[in-house]
C-alpha cells in the first residue's frame, strides 16, 4: 500500500511540474525557401536570419536542390541575407507572426 501511495505522489509531482511549462509554450515560425539562378536551384547559399527577437544570427546553408529551412523563429521583423562566393549578397527584410502548432 505504500509503494502504490508514493507512485501516486510522484505521478501527481510530475503532472505539477509540467501543466506550467506547458502554459508558457511560444508561438514560433518557420522561414523556408529556394534560391534559384535564373530558374535552375542553387545549392551551397549561405542564408542567415538576423533579428532583435534573436539572442544572435541563424543561419542554414540551401540544399542540392536550393531549399532552405530555418524553424522555432520568434515572431517579430527579420533581415534574411543570402551569400555565395563569387556572387552578390542579397537582403531581404520580412515579418513573422507566430504560428502555435
């Protein structure tokens, strides 16, 4: 009977612990793309996310196939910047709006 009792305890510590880290869950967003070169994919750019919502820059570099993915982004303005060797860096400024999935 005290086995089950502390079972019970340690279950009911657990649901306490956990129903607030559930209540502070952030409303994030997913930028995602493709660079091309006059149509044809281009692999290899440098992509970077910029922010005063962001601790600092987040970057990815595109796939085979161009594509690109940067997740869980607070919402808020951004600057995207696209870079290649040899190639002309890129800005682009857009706004998120959060996204609770």
């Amino acid at each position: 009977m005290k086995r089950f009792a502390f079972i019970a305890l340690l279950a009911a510590t657990v649901l306490a612990v956990a129903a607030p880290l559930s209540a502070q869950t952030m409303a994030t967003s997913t930028i995602t793309g493709k660079v091309t070169a006059e149509g044809a994919p281009l692999p290899g750019v440098r992509v970077v996310a910029t922010s005063p919502r962001l601790q600092g820059p987040r970057g990815t570099v595109t796939d085979a196939n161009g594509a690109y993915l940067l997740p869980f982004l607070p919402p808020g303005e951004y600057e995207l910047t696209f870079s290649m060797d040899k190639m002309q860096t890129r800005r682009e400024n857009l706004t998120l709006s959060g996204d609770l999935t």
